[in-house]
C-alpha cells in the first residue's frame, strides 16, 4: 500500500486555511462579541466558507470526472481534492467542538461520522467519492442543526434571557 498522506497537500492546507479563517473570524470579526457567541459565530462563519467552495468544487468534480460515473467507481484526483477539502473543515470543527463545547455530542458525533466516511472514501478503499460530491450539491450551510442552534440563540436574545452578542 502507497502512502496516500504524501500524494497531496491539500489536507494539511484545507486545514491550517479553516483554522487562519476562524482565527480571522474570533479575533477581527467577532471581536466585538462575548466570548461565548464569538466562539459559536466563528465556527458559522467557518462553515459558510466552507460551504460555498465545498459546493462549488463539488460540481466542478462531478463535471469533470472523465469515465462513466457510478456510486462505485475510482476515485479521480479532483474528487480526491474536494474530500481532502472538506476533511480540513470537519478536523478543525471538532477541535472547536471539543475546546469549546465538549457536551455537544450531536455536532461531535455528526462530524466524527462524516469525517469517518470521507476519510474511508478517500484513504482506504478509494472509491465512491461520487456519491459523496452527489451530497456535496446540499449546500453545507443549510445545516439544520446550526440553523436550529443559531435561529434558538436569536429567539432567546429577543426573550431577553441571553447576553447581547
């Protein structure tokens, strides 16, 4: 077996992208904010820019695949590319998750799965990365249990019962 880790840098650089972007969102753009909401906000704002590029990449991927795609087939690098990208976002979310809110179970578990699948997909069998840039075309940022844990912080500060952002 080849060692797969060195074929591409795109991990380690989707990664250390995610944490300069949270980084840039907790300290300039959320400055401002309690630390509590500028933790939370920071990690939004990560996944929206992750989201779009994902998307965007995502199609550029499934255009370009050159032989008959199926739900099986070879992995192609660009595909490879696009798992590698969103492997960085999910890596640096769950550290977030973990520093931040280590209760948050569901967040946790949803991210180790998918990272466990991405990660299956891309280093161990590498195949099927068609069917995953096939749910990539989702936009990311429509995550229901963000819009689900942002919208209740909204309705929460509108009660009264939060500090101000």
């Amino acid at each position: 077996m080849d060692t797969v880790f060195l074929h591409s840098p795109t991990l380690l650089i989707s990664f250390l992208m995610f944490l300069l972007v949270y980084l840039f969102a907790y300290f300039i753009v959320f400055r401002n904010w309690s630390p509590k909401h500028r933790t939370e906000a920071s990690s939004s704002f990560m996944s929206l820019v992750h989201g779009t590029p994902a998307v965007m990449m995502a199609i550029h991927a499934l255009l370009s695949t050159k032989a008959s795609p199926t739900f099986s087939s070879r992995n192609s690098a660009t595909q490879n590319r696009v798992l590698e990208f969103s492997m960085g976002y999910f890596i640096m979310d769950i550290l977030h998750y973990l520093v931040f809110f280590p209760s948050d179970y569901l967040i946790i578990l949803h991210h180790l799965a998918t990272l466990y699948v991405f990660v299956t997909c891309r280093y161990i069998v590498c195949h099927e990365a068609y069917g995953l840039l096939v749910l990539h075309w989702k936009p990311p940022s429509i995550n229901p249990i963000k819009i689900w844990k942002v919208t209740g912080k909204i309705f929460e500060k509108k009660k009264g019962t939060t500090n101000s952002l």
